[in-house]
C-alpha cells in the first residue's frame, strides 16, 4: 500500500493536488471554497500546536462537534501528532460525553460550540484526566478554553515542524488511529479500537470496488462525521480519490436546500433518511389532485417495468421507451431535481435498506446502492456492485475480505479491517473475535446463490415466542414503515403468546386525513384515538399481515402518541431504534395490549 498513514495519505494527495478545491462549506450563508494545500496547512498548523501544549503519541484527543472543516482538520491534525482520535456525536448528552472522555482516558477535547461547551463544563469535576478544552468557535468569557485558531500555530516553528515530521514518520500501520464507540442500542457504548492499517485498507478496498463510477464527483455530506460509516465514506474514501469536492451540510433540517444549491452527484445516508423522503414524496402525491396522482402512480409503474432492463445495462422496447421517456418528463424529472438534478447514485448503509424502498426510488431513476459493515469493521466491509444492485440484499465482500454463515445464522466476517478489539474490554473483545480473526457480527442473514448477503435481523431482536417460533421482527416492521400512516414500527413478542406493535403514525398524513374528512382533535393523543385513525392503521397491519405465516401476525398495535428522537432516548445518534429503551419507555402500554 502506498500510504503509511491517514495523514500520510493527506499530504501526498495534497501535494499532487495544490491549488484545487476539496471542502465546500457555509459561512455566513456564503460557500466557501477550501483548497487541499489550505486543508493540509490548517491540519499541520494544528498538529503543532497540540505537539505544544504537550499532546504524546497514543494519547487520546476527542472530537465533540457538529460537521464541519475544522472537524476533518481536527481528524488529520490529531493522528498527525501520533495521537488517537476519539469522535463524539455532537447530539450525545453531558453524560454520554463523560462517559466517553473517561473510557477513553482523553487527556484534550476539541468542541464546536458553547452549547457543546456547556456539556463539557457541566461534568468537569468528573472528567480529572482531561487537560485541554479547545474550542473551534471563540468563546472568550469561559475559563480553561483555548481557542481553536490560537492553538494552531502558524508559521511552523522549525522545532515543531521537525518534531512533526519525526511523529509522522513513526506512525506505524499497527498503530491505534481511532477509538469510535458504538451507538449503544442496549448498555454502555464499547470503544472499537481502529489502527491506521484498518482504515487504511477499508480506504482501498471501498474506493477500489467504486473506482469505475467515480469522476469529478461532488458529494454532499451530512451524516455525523462521528459515526465511522460516514467518517469513512465521506472523509477518507474522497481524500483517497482526491478527484471530487465535498459540500459539508449545514445541518440535517437544511440537507433539501443544500442538494439543490450543491448539486451532488452522489452522497451517502442512513435508511431512515431515504424511508423519510419516501414518506414525504407519497405524503405529497396524496395530498394532489386525483390526476397527478394517477399520473405519479403510472409513471412508477412504467418505472418498476423498465427496472428489469436498465439493471442490465440493456435497451428497452420501443413501446416502454416512449412511455419511459415520458413519465420522465411529467414526474422522474421534478424528483431528481429535488436532489440537485444530476445524481448519479446514492449509497445507503448503516441498518438494512427495504427491498421495496430500493425498488420504489429505482423506478423513479434514482439509485441507491446498499452497503454493509459494522463499526468493529471500519465501518464498512462489503457493498452492491453499482453496475448490478441487488435489491434486498447488501451486495458482496470488498476484495480480500471474507464473510461465512454460522450455523446458527449468524455472519461471520474477516479481513485486514476488522478491528484490533474493545478499549479496556478483553471480556468483550473475545466474545466477539476469535483466534483466527474471525468476527461475529451480532447480524442473521444468508447468501444467494449469485454471492450475494441477505441480512434478515439482528440476533438480539429475534423473537422467541412462548410456542417457540422464531421470529424476525426487521422485515415485518419494514413492511410497516411502507404504509403511508406508519412513521416508526417497533415489534414485541418475545416470550410472549402471540406478537404486538407500538407504532408511531405518520401525524402529517394523519393530519391531512383529519382536514380531508372534518375530523376535529385538540391534540395529537386526541388524534390517534379517534375511530377512523385506529381503522386506517388496521387497514396497513392487515395487509402486512398477509404476507406472513400466521405465527409472524401482529395480533395487536398501540399508537404512540409522539416521534421517536434521540431527545426522548427512544433513537441511537445513528437514528436506530432503542429497542430495550422502548420497551422499558412504554412498559405500561405493552402490558396492556397482553391483558386486555
């Protein structure tokens, strides 16, 4: 491999690329463009100026902040002075971020904001080894914080430029790069320790699997930078290719504005993201006159018999061509325009991706490719080939990566990017790695005859009945979610007679139908009791419920009364469900559905 390190692959790339534009990012509301030799003196300026206040190879340095430039400088500056980064979601509560500076024995901490500030200084008293606030914005009345832009040194004293180049030169491949702790669906987060080889070769191999469909690219980035598959794919994948601009959001509620002042021609997102848009986009044909719907409704179904053909990279008949051509211009237009007009594809990873989501936005011309990884695998280790996606499933093993089925069902996964282990948890460590380096990923799932994995739950979540069935929750909910009235499905039933939901209802469209048909409410708990929302929901479970055996049926559904939000501790910073906080949240109401 040509690099030694991610910040050695940073500079060369540099180095080739001087005077061209990498990060595009909002001031002001202005963009403004940033140049790799800008980029790469801003990472070293920083680099010196921890080697300064005293930061040690090894040492732990945190990331608490929202994305944007100074947190990929940060990124760089921070393995630069042979120091290990810690990223934190900006989202996580003071707790969370205590917990995370302790675990990881951060000696420094570099924050965005005084609201990321206020986290900090709340738990100080419990954070003793922590030795360095810094902060990127200049918040001159708090006691104990240096400024980002003073800690960088500019100029680069030649003490500190040649103690940087001796840290830079004894970054070794085995070295500990970053410590990225898991979202937590159940316990405490656990810190995966990842080298610099791990990511190194997660670099590679992803960027060699799509190197075909990557040109000038421009990408939008908005998925937290904290979490390794964003880290990976938006970070490190397009300093590798060094042929693109990256576009940092502003943040997620401005991500539709920003497509279309940007223009991507790629980016990458979480399932829930893509179940939202899809959500909004029926929300909005049903709320339509009755012949733009069936305009929109035909136009997919044109779309879903062309599918066949352009997955094959083949022409389509003359008659469906013609229609093609025309529900392109009455509807598949207006919706590639909503994502800034020329994407060529997207990527979709994190959680499994509906078959029939994948399916619905193909038809519409837009295509996303589903990938698969965990955090304990850099993040990524396995994607769709873009030139043949495979609904349903998450495509094939990187290059030189492996991927076998236990007998239990469970995906057993190998490669040069698994991590070195748990931080300060060999307990943890060996229940998942063994001695042949294998990993137990913790998911169910099973390969098609063409090599491709179909993911079909978590293991965790299978449902045991008291009759003994085995049940995977993931694609009923899924199925779910489908239904226009369904913002969140959680399934329950283990060790229980038979199978219910909570559901969370989609409030827009409940809202509309109450417009529609005079329905009056004085609040949203008022709202999905009435009659006519019970029936609507009933309506979607029953449909669902026919395309399951009979043990799989939910028998019984609550509606929730309120999103589910990282606020409300029901949703991960990864927007994953909680399912043990769910449970415990809505105790009373699942105990009910049984005793009723």
């Amino acid at each position: 491999m040509e690099y030694r390190s991610i910040p050695d692959m940073c500079y060369k790339q540099a180095e080739r690329n001087k005077g061209k534009v990498i990060i595009r990012h909002k001031k002001e509301g202005k963009w403004i463009d940033v140049t790799w030799d800008q980029n790469k003196d801003s990472a070293e300026s920083l680099a010196c100026g921890l080697i300064k206040l005293g930061i040690k190879p090894q040492e732990k340095v945190c990331i608490l902040s929202e994305n944007r430039n100074e947190w990929y400088n940060s990124d760089i500056a921070i393995q630069s002075a042979g120091a290990v980064t810690v990223p934190i979601y900006a989202t996580n509560t003071p707790d969370q971020v205590a917990y995370i500076v302790n675990n990881s024995d951060a000696v420094g901490i570099i924050l965005s904001t005084e609201q990321q500030y206020n986290k900090v200084a709340m738990k100080k008293k419990d954070m003793p080894n922590l030795r360095y606030v810094i902060s990127m914005d200049k918040l001159n009345d708090k006691p104990g914080v240096l400024w980002f832009y003073d800690v960088a040194v500019s100029g680069k004293p030649a003490d500190l430029r040649q103690e940087l180049d001796k840290r830079l030169k004894n970054i070794n491949p085995g070295d500990l790069a970053t410590i990225i702790y898991t979202s937590g669906t159940t316990g405490d987060p656990k810190g995966v320790m990842l080298t610099q080889s791990n990511l190194l070769s997660i670099t590679d191999t992803a960027y060699d699997s799509f190197k075909d469909e990557l040109t000038e690219e421009v990408m939008l980035s908005f998925l937290p930078l904290s979490h390794g598959y964003a880290r990976i794919a938006d970070f490190y994948v397009p300093l590798y290719h060094a042929k693109g601009v990256q576009a940092i959001a502003e943040s997620i509620d401005k991500v539709a504005d920003n497509l279309k002042e940007i223009k991507p021609t790629m980016f990458v997102s979480v399932p829930r993201v893509y179940e939202k848009v899809y959500g909004k986009i029926i929300s909005q044909v049903e709320s339509d006159k009755p012949m733009k719907r069936k305009i929109f409704y035909w136009a997919v179904s044109v779309g879903s018999a062309a599918a066949p053909y352009l997955m094959e990279n083949k022409p389509l008949p003359l008659f469906l061509s013609l229609k093609y051509k025309l529900a392109g211009i009455l509807v598949f237009k207006k919706i590639k325009e909503a994502v800034g007009g020329r994407l060529k594809f997207a990527i979709s990873g994190g959680a499994p991706l509906s078959k029939e989501l994948g399916e619905f936005f193909f038809a519409l011309g837009i295509k996303i490719v589903e990938g698969y990884g965990l955090t304990e695998t850099s993040a990524i280790f396995m994607a769709n080939p873009p030139k043949k996606v495979k609904f349903g499933t998450v495509g094939k093993p990187f290059k030189g990566y492996e991927l076998k089925i236990a007998r239990d069902g469970e995906i057993l996964l190998k490669g040069a990017n698994i991590m070195k282990g748990y931080y300060k948890n060999p307990e943890a460590t060996k229940e998942v790695l063994d001695k042949d380096g294998w990993l137990s990923s913790g998911d169910i799932g099973f390969i098609d005859k063409e090599g491709y994995l179909h993911i079909t739950d978590r293991k965790k979540d299978l449902i045991v009945t008291a009759g003994g069935k085995n049940i995977a929750p993931q694609p009923i909910e899924n199925k779910l979610k489908m239904n226009m009235y369904i913002d969140e499905a959680v399934m329950i039933g283990d060790k229980r007679p038979y199978c219910v939901a909570l559901i969370v209802p989609s409030f827009e469209m409940l809202k509309d139908v109450a417009k529609k048909e005079g329905i009056s409410y004085s609040d949203e708990k008022e709202l999905i009791e009435h009659p006519r929302v019970k029936e609507l929901i009933e309506e979607a479970l029953n449909e669902v419920n026919s395309g399951f055996a009979k043990y799989e049926t939910i028998k019984k559904f609550a509606l929730i009364p309120q999103l589910f939000s990282q606020e409300t501790g029901e949703l991960t910073p990864t927007i994953k469900v909680k399912r043990g906080a769910v449970e415990k949240k809505y105790k009373a109401v699942i105990d009910e559905l049984y005793s009723a």
